[in-house]
C-alpha cells in the first residue's frame, strides 16, 4: 500500500529492524540502603530503516514512528500480562494498562521499590508534579551503574523478602484467579465495545492504533492483539463501525461508528428539513414564483436601525442578513476580538423590539455570563436538557453561543427541543478557527460547508494598537511564525533564561500593571511553574500592601479526565479520590452537588463514603454520567483579602480559580 503525498511516496512496508535488550535488576537508588532491586524489563531501539517490496532500504516516517509508540507500549504490556498468567500468576489491573502480581501488600511492594520511593519523596518535598521536572528527579535518583557480585545481591533480596514477609518458592504466591470468566473471542468483543464507547465519546474519527489500544488495555491478559483486530474485522462486517479511510497519516485506517454517523445524519437533515420554516425577524418573507427562493423586505429598515446605532459597516451587513434570512438556522462567524458580543446585543434590542423574544444558551458559563452581559436570559445547553425554559409565547429567537464547542450529541438535543417547541430561529455564533468541541464531532462546521447562512465578521477592533492588531491578525489566520517573528521586531518577547530570575521579571511587570490599574494576565502551562510565579506576585503584593500578609491554605481537587464510559469501571478509581454528585441520587441517599470519598475499592465496585458516615457502596455501572472524579493535590498555599475573611467557601474544584483571581485585587 502507497500514498502520495506533497511529492514524496507513502509505503507501507509492515516491517522494521529493532534489537531488545533484556535487564533483570533496577538502577540503583542513591538514597537505597540496598543494591539493584529485582526487575525483569526490557528496553527496545528501532532502527530508522525499513526494506520497501522492491527490497530497497529507506527511511521510516519519523513522526508516525513517535506516534505508534504509546500503542506499541500497549501490546508489550498485553501480552506480558498474558504471559506471566501462563506461568501461574494472577494480576491486579491499573487503570492506565499497567498491572501488578497479585497477592503482594503495597508495603511489600515499596520494599522492593526503594528508588520509586526516593522519586515519590523527593517530588513531594519539592511539590513537583510535571512530567518534565518529573524526569529531571528519576535521573538524579538513580546511582551510576557498577559491577555485582550476583551473590551479594541474591542474598540481600532474600533476607528483605523474609523480613517482609514474602516467600521465595517456586510456586506463585497466589494460584491464578481468571478476572474474566470468558473467552478471549468474548472478552475481545467487551474490550471492543468499550473502547468504541470510550474513544468515540471525544472524536467522531478514530484512529485505528488508538482504538485497538483502549481495548487492550481494558482487556489486560484476557485478550490480544490477534483477537481484537478479528473483532475490528467483524464489526466492520456488521457496520457498527465504519472505515473512514486511510492514508499516510492513518496507514492502519481510522473509523467511526453506526451510531455517531446516523447522528450527524440527523442533524444534518433537522437543519435541511426545518430550513424553509423560520421567520425573518425584519419585514416579511417574499417567495419567488419563478425559482422559489425566499428573500425578506427588511434590509432597508435594518440598514437604517444600523446607522442610528452607529455600527461598523461589517457589523451593519452582518446585521441585515442575520435579521431579515428568512431561513430557521444561520450563523454569525468572527475572529476574536471582532466584536461578535456587541452586534448580539443589538440583535437582541432589534427582536425585542419586534415583539420576539431571546434566549441565549452556551456549552460553557463564560459563554453564558458573556451572553448575560449582552442583556440576554441565558443558560446552559446542559440545563436546557434538564430543565425546558418557560411555556413558549409568541416568536422565539434562540441565540447559541461558541457554537464551535458544540458536539455532535448536544447538538442533536438542541435541535430536537427548539423543533418541537417551535423555535422560529436559530442564531449559532462562534470562531471556527478559535475553539473546538472536547466531545465527538463538529456539527456546526458540517452545518457551515452545508451552506448554512452566515455572516461573518472580520476587522479585529479588540486591539487599538496597529502593529499589535496586525500580529493577532496573523495568529487568528494560522500564521504563528510570522506573528512570533513580529512581536520580536516590536520588542514584546523578552527572554530570560534563568527560571528565578524569569519568575521575579513576571511578578515586577505584574506589580507594574497592577498599580497602573491595568488588567494582566500570567499564562503557565505547568503547574510547578504556577506555584513559583503565584509566590512571586504575593510575595510582590505583599511587600506593597496590596494583599494581606495572612496566609490560607486550600485544599486542590484536580480534576482527573475520564470519560463516562470509564467512570463505569472500579479500575478507574483509587482510594481518597473524591465523586461529585452534580445532579444526586433518591435511591442512594445522595443529595445534589454531593462530595463523597472512594474509602475502598474492590474489584467489582468502588465503595464511596461520604466523611464520617458509614461506607456507601455504589455500583460504577449505575452511575448516570453526570458525575465528575477528582484527586486531591497536596495544600497548596494561597491567600484571601481581610474582606472576604468571612466569605463561603467555593466547592474545591473552584478554589484554585478564586485564590488566582483575588491576587490581582
């Protein structure tokens, strides 16, 4: 198989060059009070060559190289897991693919991790908890390597496995337990399922390599790699899922499923089908008797309502065909900064006027607050499908804003509610290059290349600065390296090299702005880099009298990203993780916006407690997708104002935002 590809050919070649090597022991740790500890691993180098059908030798694609890795990673654990079962042993599943041997304590296993546990201290004293600080802690750990006698650390492993309990026989320390009373045929097809479920939840196209990978780990040592592709195979037969295509990016295909493409099908057809049915909100619609075409009598008036409310000239026309389309849906695309805000507001005014009434929706609360600062009853599309909005009375515009961060399933509920209540018009307004649906698909933007009426706003008047104007221009149209090149011929990019020194120039700019009465944001991709910066500035504020000198400390929830359908799974949950219950449960006794802790976890069910009250076990699989998992973070300092001293507490997943915000007051 071959792709062309800006000129150079594609070859699939299913072959490469690659030599393991094998290690028994672990590098030693420099705090360890042993030697090398036991474990068995193996470390792998590909070669970046590859023999073509024509037995030429070329290179491989780096890139597709770098991106396999995570799934080959995948099948090394599978099949590891298959066999250390077929040697007698069972497995405890992680919910990250990994796995441990059963029938060990975790004061057993951390006496055979002394390094783990030298990383795990270290990074907790220091409050590191990014990856890449994370690795610079496992390279200072570890002891530079050095010959043994094999019989010096044979017995030190011995006299620690008997300290600790732990016998050294031939024979496994547990008999096997098979977790899955099923065959691998079956189990494939569950692990299948699940990772369908799972990977489609956030991408309406799924890479083949992703796919498999979610169902191997799902699966750990009940299936492999063999069964799972046979199982692809067959849902492909039965067109559940569906191939998408191939190319030099996808070699191994990509899919979607039955289910997601009758759903962007239907939205598809709901827009089409009510297309003709909505309402211009000025003047009255025309219908050619010659081609059939509807048109509107009210630009003039629209035209003229503009120009009272000074509006740019874009603004104007994007005005007119918004108010006077006589079409049930269209759209108002604009960069950020356009002024989108604004001309939705006026909108709004010139419906009401017209005896129409407007509600605004968003998928997020800032979309919403922004909607209720332009005067607009607004609300999330979340409630909308919780709650109905009030009886309906006379016209009714609907106003959905970000609507590039709709996916496909809300999207569907959106439009089924406004058809059977009647809405008249549907106004989806967003920035297609500037945010993306975190769910399945991009309905909206399948809406747009169906020729969906759409005025769009392009003069960017957020920015007063010229030059600063031109480089935004440059960012929101995907030019990012003439826009970087600009602000460093403007003098905006400053480098400093050294991290302390970089982190105190912030908080001194920071202070700068802040007694200029400006508004400054401090943008920190790591969390470790957060922490030193926060200090910076209170350290700052402090010293100036802008922020009291008490000090608080926050407990964080950090939120841990999973999916509804992993939320089912006990794996997915660890002990002192933290549930919220947005919407509650009758049946359970657990009342709306509920906090409870996962005391214990089995192996078919978590059991969550609520603090101080008797363990409450719940099922996973009885869970209604509504909840959210936390873990807890470490205290984290943070601070309040004298004049919020007595202010209510926020829910945890907030005070992280709030502690940020006060700063800059």
């Amino acid at each position: 198989m071959s792709y062309q590809h800006g000129g150079t050919e594609k070859i699939q070649t299913s072959n490469v060059c690659a030599v393991i090597f094998e290690h028994y022991d672990a590098r030693e740790s420099k705090q360890g009070e042993h030697g090398p500890m036991p474990q068995l691993h193996h470390h792998t180098f590909m070669m970046n060559m590859t023999q073509r059908p024509d037995a030429q030798w070329r290179g491989l694609e780096t890139y597709q190289m770098m991106k396999a890795r995570p799934f080959i990673d995948g099948v090394y654990m599978s099949e590891l897991a298959k066999n250390v079962q077929q040697l007698g042993y069972s497995i405890v599943r992680g919910s990250d693919g990994s796995f441990e041997l059963a029938g060990f304590t975790r004061t057993q296993i951390a006496a055979f991790s002394e390094r783990s546990q030298d990383i795990m201290r270290l990074k907790t004293e220091r409050g590191i908890t990014s990856p890449k600080a994370a690795r610079d802690i496992v390279l200072e750990t570890r002891r530079a390597k050095r010959d043994h006698d094999p019989e010096v650390p044979k017995i030190e492993r011995e006299a620690l496995a008997a300290e600790h309990g732990i016998s050294l026989g031939n024979h496994p320390a547990v008999p096997v337990v098979r977790a899955f009373a099923v065959t691998p045929e079956e189990q494939a097809r569950k692990s299948l399922d699940f990772a369908i479920r799972h990977t489609t939840t956030r991408s309406a196209v799924v890479d083949h390599r992703e796919m498999a990978l979610a169902a191997l780990k799902h699966g750990l040592g009940a299936t492999d790699l063999d069964h799972v592709r046979a199982q692809m195979a067959t849902q492909q037969q039965s067109g559940n899922l569906i191939s998408a295509g191939s190319s030099h990016l996808h070699p191994l295909e990509k899919y979607t499923t039955r289910e997601m493409a009758l759903l962007e099908r239907e939205n598809r057809t709901l827009v089409r089908d009510q297309m003709n049915h909505g309402r211009p909100i000025a003047g009255i619609a025309i219908r050619s008797a010659v081609d059939g075409t509807v048109s509107s009598t009210g630009g003039q008036e629209v035209r003229e309502w503009a120009a009272g409310r000074k509006l740019f000239p874009d603004q104007t026309e994007a005005a007119v065909l918004t108010l006077t389309t006589p079409k049930w849906a269209s759209a108002i695309e604009g960069l950020a900064g356009t002024t989108k805000t604004t001309l939705v507001g006026a909108v709004k005014e010139f419906a009401e006027e017209h005896d129409w009434t407007v509600r605004g929706f968003g998928t997020t609360t800032g979309a919403v607050s922004a909607l209720t600062e332009a005067g607009i009853d607004s609300r999330t599309i979340a409630k909308l499908r919780a709650t109905p909005p009030p009886p309906k009375r006379g016209r009714e515009l609907w106003i959905v804003d970000e609507s590039s961060l709709l996916a496909t399933v809300p999207v569907n509920a959106l439009l089924k509610l406004a058809q059977q209540r009647g809405v008249e018009r549907i106004l989806f307004v967003s920035d297609q290059k500037q945010h993306l649906a975190i769910e399945a698909g991009s309905p909206v933007r399948q809406f747009l290349a169906d020729n969906m009426a759409v005025a769009r706003l392009t003069t960017i008047r957020r920015q007063q600065d010229p030059e600063l104007r031109r480089v935004v221009e440059l960012s929101a149209n995907g030019r990012t390296d003439e826009a970087i090149d600009l602000l460093t011929e403007q003098g905006r990019i400053v480098e400093v090299a050294k991290s302390a020194e970089r982190y105190e120039r912030i908080a001194s700019d920071y202070l700068d702005a802040h007694q200029a009465k400006q508004n400054c944001l401090v943008v920190s991709p790591a969390n470790d880099e957060r922490k030193a910066i926060n200090q910076a500035i209170r350290s700052r504020l402090v010293q100036h009298g802008y922020v009291a000198t008490l000090g608080r400390e926050h407990q964080i929830l950090i939120l841990r990203d999973m999916t509804v359908e992993q939320l089912k799974h006990a794996r997915s949950y660890h002990e002192n993780d933290i549930v919220y219950f947005s919407r509650g449960s009758k049946k359970q006794g657990i009342p709306k916006r509920a906090y409870l802790t996962v005391s214990a976890v089995s192996r078919r069910e978590p059991h969550v407690a609520r603090r101080k009250r008797t363990p409450h076990p719940i099922r996973p699989n009885a869970l209604k997708g509504n909840e959210r998992l936390y873990q807890r973070n470490a205290h984290d300092s943070g601070w309040r104002p004298a004049t919020m001293a007595r202010a209510r507490q926020p829910p945890p997943h907030r005070q992280r935002r709030i502690r940020h915000d006060q700063a800059a007051r």
